[in-house]
C-alpha cells in the first residue's frame, strides 16, 4: 500500500433488498502508475442482512462473494480466477465481496499491468485482521 496515495472518500449505497439500502462508505486509492484500489464498507443491522447485501451487491458489482473469515474461500476464487482469464481486461480488473458478522466489504482492484493476486490476497488478509475482533 505504501505505492498507493488516498485518491477520494464518498459515501456508498449497499442495496438490503428491493427498495432498502444501507450507507457504507468507499476508499479509494491509486499509483502512479494508474493501478487503482477500493474498498467499500458497510455494516448492517444483522448479519443476515449483511449476508444477503452481500449477495446482492456481489451480482451488481460480478464480484465473487466470500467469508471475511474464512480467506481460503478467496484463495479458491483467486484461483479459479486466474484460470478464467479470456482477455487482456479481465487479467487487469478484479473484486470480490466479503461478509463476516454484520460487516460487508468490497474490495476491488485495476491495474493496467495485470492484478497480482499475491498483493490483493495480501491486502484483503490484513483487512480481515483488522476486522478479527469484530
């Protein structure tokens, strides 16, 4: 992250069913290079609203949904990811959505040379610690 500076805060809107939504808010940081990082985050009033914001804004977002406690659920969609691959732009855009307790969280990438899934495993393994006591 030390690459990356603070490129703008707003507040989000995490949709928790047809007509409710939920104020969250985004980070998002970028490089010189013109590699950018987000992350969105939101907590709800339980964790079975979180779960199914969590589902919802994984299909607006064709984000893979995962258990912020559980980060072999995203080293398996890392993977399967990896083998996806089928043009120059999906190796330069990745996002998943996590869910643990009452706390959803976006976390996406673009990176003009290819996502390094390391790094973004990375990244989301220190934000999961930082939420472990939640």
């Amino acid at each position: 992250m030390k690459v990356f500076s603070l490129h703008s805060t707003w507040d989000s809107k995490w949709l928790k069913g047809s007509e409710r939504i939920a104020m969250g808010i985004r980070y998002k940081w970028q490089n010189s290079q013109g590699s950018i990082l987000g992350v969105d985050i939101c907590q709800f009033d339980s964790d079975s609203v979180a779960s199914k914001a969590r589902e919802i804004q994984g299909r607006i977002a064709y984000s893979s949904v995962f258990k912020l406690e559980n980060l072999d659920s995203l080293k398996s969609i890392l993977v399967q990811w990896q083998n996806w691959w089928h043009s120059d732009f999906s190796k330069k855009f990745f996002s998943v959505v996590g869910v643990k307790g009452k706390l959803a969280v976006l976390v996406y990438q673009f990176d003009p040379a290819g996502i390094d899934v390391n790094r973004f495993y990375s990244i989301v393994e220190k934000l999961s610690k930082q939420y472990a006591n939640l």
